[in-house]
C-alpha cells in the first residue's frame, strides 16, 4: 500500500506523528477475505495494547483458514472480523 494512503488514513484519525511500528495500517475486512483497499475499509491499528494488530493478523489467518476448509461461510467471517475480532481472538485458541 502506497505511503501516501497510509499518510491519508493516519490523518482522518488524527494520528499525526507515531513511532516505527506503534500503528499498522490495516484493513477492517482483510483482503484474503474479501475486503479492498478502499480509505473506508482502512484504519490505524495499535500494537499495544495486546491484543493489536500482530493478534488481529492472527485472527485474519484463522477466519480464512475457516472459510476455505468450508467450516464457516464468508459473510459470517467478514462479519466476524469487521464486528468483533476481538471475540474470535479469545475463542480461537493458540494454534495460530
């Protein structure tokens, strides 16, 4: 993703100045599971506190893991992801 849509996400948040690795410049819906690159499906995501961006990331492989094996349909994942990440993240286990 080019520097300048993260400079243009980092500003409709208000973030204006951030430390190497404090944000991450992720997508709401993932592309592996659908989601685009468009500024609205774009937001700045912490590192800390845990759990960030690295366990959201987490949470991203899981849910395409499950879309793909056929164990959940990809509306209920997009959903999932954009809704309550956090939710997955506590229910998934540590195998990811």
């Amino acid at each position: 993703m080019p520097v300048s849509v993260k400079d243009e996400v980092y500003a409709e948040y208000g973030i204006t100045h951030h430390s190497a690795g404090q944000y991450e410049v992720d997508h709401l819906i993932s592309l592996e599971l659908g989601g685009s690159n468009d500024i609205a499906n774009l937001w700045p995501e912490a590192a800390s506190p845990t759990p960030g961006f690295h366990q959201k990331d987490q949470v991203e492989n899981y849910l395409h893991d499950q879309v793909c094996s056929g164990k959940m349909d990809l509306r209920t994942a997009q959903t999932k992801i954009a809704t309550d990440w956090l939710s997955v993240y506590k229910q998934m286990g540590s195998s990811y």
